[in-house]
C-alpha cells in the first residue's frame, strides 16, 4: 500500500526519503523472470483482464502517444523511480515509436503507479506539464539519476522542472495540489485491482505482461495481433 502522505508533507518528504528503497521498488521476483525470457520470443503473459474494463476512464485521463484508431493498445504502468522503467523508456521506446506507434499500428498509455514520495512528484509535474506530458517523463527517465536516488531530490527536479518552463511558484503550486496527489494514487490503486504489483507492467490485448519487455519480445506479442 501507499504510505499516505498529505500534500504539506509531501515535498518536504522528496529530501527525506532513502535512495536505496528507491531502487528496490521497481519490480519483484515476477518482473526478473520476464526479463529472462528468450529475446525474440513472445514471453507468457501473468494473466488476462477485460480490455473493456482496463480502458475505462479512470481518475485521471489517460494520455495516449499515438493514434486513437490504433488496432493494437498497450497500457503501461510505471513508476518514475524505477530503473527498469527508465531502461525500456530509452531503449526500447524509441525502437517501437518508430516500428509501430509512428506508423499507426500501435497506441500506448502510460499510467501512473508510484511506489514512493518522490515517484509521485515525478508523476505529477508531468501532469502539470499539460501537453508536455511524454516530453516531461522522457526528461524525468533521462535524467532518473539525477534526481532519484539524491539525497536532495526537491532542489533536482525543481531544477529539471524549470528547464520544462516550471516556475517556482508553479513548481510548488503542482506538488502542494492535493486533488491531484490523490487521483495519482488512485491510478496506482485501480493498477492494483489489475493485478499489478511491479513495474513495468504491460497490458497487451488484454494479457499481462511484468517486466521490461526487449523490442524484440514487444514485436513477438504485437506482431500477430496486426
């Protein structure tokens, strides 16, 4: 469960918060067994949902990078703090933008499971950022180290931010916005109901699939269903 934490607590809370607990909340026994899986072959899935119920609106609206008519729809659900989701966002992300997402086959929504304070704030300044949602993570994955695991995360991303057109007044105006630390969680909260339990996790055509999936294991899944 997530701790709770009020919206006065929570930027005081990015300085506070252990690195190391940072990198041991990415994904569980299940995630490393994914990332074991043959390259190029189409790894098990961990279970099914209803795709009719995963797609419905959530508390917050889903941010789709892609075409909406795409044939083929992949939910993630991340955490800004893990290394494996940073790892697939900048090397297989690109891949697969290129491969199927450009050329319309594919749509992916991102959704958002923090395990911790800071993942959440992460989480929310991309929401802040409006239509510099992906832009936003893509920096926050890209930079993942230099705000993550410090011990001074809230000067870092308030940094990273302000390249991002953030001022401080803005900056803190997002961290201190309650409405939206809760509906953050309440993803996180319905990902659960899902059956997620680590990150990433990918949902495919209605399976589901823990782990950072290579290019290649991500083409195996997909390329049958176009």
């Amino acid at each position: 469960m997530v701790r709770s934490i009020s919206r006065r607590r929570l930027v005081g809370s990015l300085a506070m918060l252990p690195a190391l607990s940072l990198l041991a909340s990415c994904s569980d026994s299940a995630g490393e067994a994914q990332a074991q899986t043959p390259t190029g072959n189409a790894p098990k899935p961990a279970g099914t949902v209803d795709m009719s119920d995963l797609l419905k609106a959530g508390a917050l609206p889903d941010k789709v990078l892609g075409q909406e008519d795409a044939p083929v729809t992949i939910v993630e659900y991340a955490s800004m703090t893990c290394p494996h989701c940073a790892h697939f966002h900048e090397q297989t992300l690109p891949v697969l933008k290129e491969k199927y997402i450009e050329p319309g086959k594919v749509k992916l929504i991102l959704r958002e499971f923090p395990f911790d304070p800071r993942a959440e704030a992460g989480f929310m300044l991309a929401r802040c950022a409006d239509d510099k949602y992906y832009p936003m993570v893509d920096v926050l994955f890209a930079q993942q180290d230099a705000w993550a695991p410090v011990k001074d995360a809230r000067t870092a991303l308030l940094q990273i931010s302000r390249l991002a057109g953030f001022s401080q007044e803005s900056f803190e105006a997002c961290l201190t916005n309650q409405q939206l630390l809760d509906d953050v969680r309440s993803v996180r909260k319905r990902g659960e109901d899902f059956g997620v339990d680590s990150t990433p996790t990918f949902f495919i055509d209605g399976k589901r699939y823990p782990g950072a999936l290579t290019i290649d294991q991500m083409s195996a899944i997909i390329d049958p269903l176009l």
